[in-house]
C-alpha cells in the first residue's frame, strides 16, 4: 500500500511541478514581452509629444498678447482640458497596445509548445504515455492557451487601441484649432471684404474652423463655444467589451473537451 501511495504521490509532485514550471516559464515571457512593447510604443509616439510641447510653447508665448485676458484665461484653460483627455486616450492605448502584443506573443509561443505535446502524446497515445509531466504540460498549456484566447476576443484589445488612438488624434485637432485662432487674433489685421490682400487668401479655408467674422478678423468666442461644444460631445470611455462572444468560446471549450 505504501509503495503504490509513494507511487502517486511521486507522479502527482511531478505533474504540479511540471505545471508550476509551465506557468512561470509563460509569466516571464508575458511580463518581459510586456515591458518591450512598452518600450517600443513610448519609441513610437515620442515624436507626437515632442510636437505638443512644441505647440504649447507657442501657444503660452502668443496666448498672453491677446487683448482680452480673461478669454485668452479660458482658452487656455480649454487647451490645458483637452491635454488631460489627450493623455488619458494615450495611456489607454499605451496599455492596450502592450497587453495585445505581450498576449500574441504568449499566444503563439503556447500554441506552437501545444502543438509539440499533442505530436508527442499521439505517438503513444494518452493512456500508453509514462510520463506524466508531459501530461501535465500539455494540459497546463492547454488552459492557458484558451485563456489567453478568450481574453483576446472578449476584450476586443485591437478594437480598444484604434479607439482610442482616433480619440487621440480629435482632441488633438481641437488644440491645433486652439492655437490656430490664437495666433490668428494676435497677428491677423482686420481686413474688409471690399479690400483683400493676397496674403489673406486662405483665410476662407478655415473661417468655419477659426471663427472668422465679415471683415475676417478672429472671434474668439466662437471659437470658445465650439470648442466647448466638441467637448461635450466627445467626451467619453473608450473600452469596448465582446461578451456575446463568451458562449462560442464555451462553445469550442465543450468540443475540445469532447
């Protein structure tokens, strides 16, 4: 009795611990993918943010030679607004984007690590095979696989970062429309529709945009109010979650299992 006990308990140390090494061996990988794509995004939208600080400088400079400083208080006080929703899209794609490709990398390292076990296991069959780690490993990568898969399609993570990089690029239009009639009401000179300058050509390009009134000259107000009303209307989480996807995946768990 003592030598089957031993027996069983040896194979079952063996599979635990052929799990436990499955398991450790997956989260390193995951949490070391993870911290390169980090890397690499923080790589990709540096330019991006050397261009707002850039822009900032700028507005800062221009905003304080506007005649009217209470709007040009509250104009910046809509830039600085917009910077806060622009930061908080960016952190929310930073997130997604390095769970996404840290999961797709563990994603295909389990698969291909799955697909050596299942060769391994039919060349003798599941109850013909004497070892048990090895049955352990394909069932430890089994789960995670699927958890990883599941993970994938009901957190929608591509869908989460194209939201919230075109999220990104709204508010930072709003800034650019910012600086663009502050600069216009600082340097731009009335000038009647009866007298163009060549130099002003442009102008009706952007009136809607930059809040031109009849003699082109800048209304700020308006520029104020629209900005505002594009903020109530943007404004908003971009998080996106596939739970009618969860009973396929239970689905296509019941077959495997089959």
């Amino acid at each position: 009795m003592n030598k089957y006990s031993s027996f069983f308990q040896t194979k079952i140390v063996q599979a635990v611990s052929a799990a436990l090494t499955i398991c450790i061996v997956f989260s390193v990988l995951f949490f070391t993918s993870r911290g390169y794509f980090q890397e690499q995004h923080e790589r990709f939208v540096a330019p991006w943010q050397k261009a707002d600080s850039i822009r900032q400088a700028d507005l800062q400079s221009n905003i304080s030679l506007l005649q009217n400083q209470a709007k040009a208080q509250t104009l910046w006080a809509q830039y600085s607004q917009i910077e806060n929703y622009k930061s908080h899209h960016l952190m929310a794609a930073t997130t997604f984007y390095r769970n996404y490709y840290s999961i797709i990398t563990t994603l295909t390292v389990c698969s291909v690590l799955l697909a050596v076990f299942v060769f391994l296991l039919l060349k003798k069959g599941w109850d013909n095979e004497p070892v048990y780690p090895l049955k352990s490993f394909f069932l430890t990568t089994s789960v995670l696989t699927t958890v990883l898969y599941g993970y994938l399609q009901v957190y929608d993570l591509e869908t989460n970062i194209a939201k919230n990089i075109e999220k990104y690029f709204i508010y930072e239009k709003m800034q650019i429309d910012i600086h663009s009639a502050c600069y216009a009401a600082v340097y731009f000179k009335p000038v009647l529709k009866t007298k163009p300058q060549p130099g002003l050509q442009l102008l009706p390009v952007v009136a809607a945009t930059l809040g031109f009134n009849n003699h082109r000259e800048i209304n700020v107000d308006s520029v104020i109010l629209t900005v505002n009303s594009s903020l109530a209307g943007s404004r908003g989480l971009m998080i996106n979650f596939s739970v009618d996807k969860i009973p396929k995946l239970l689905e296509q768990a019941d077959k495997f299992e089959n």
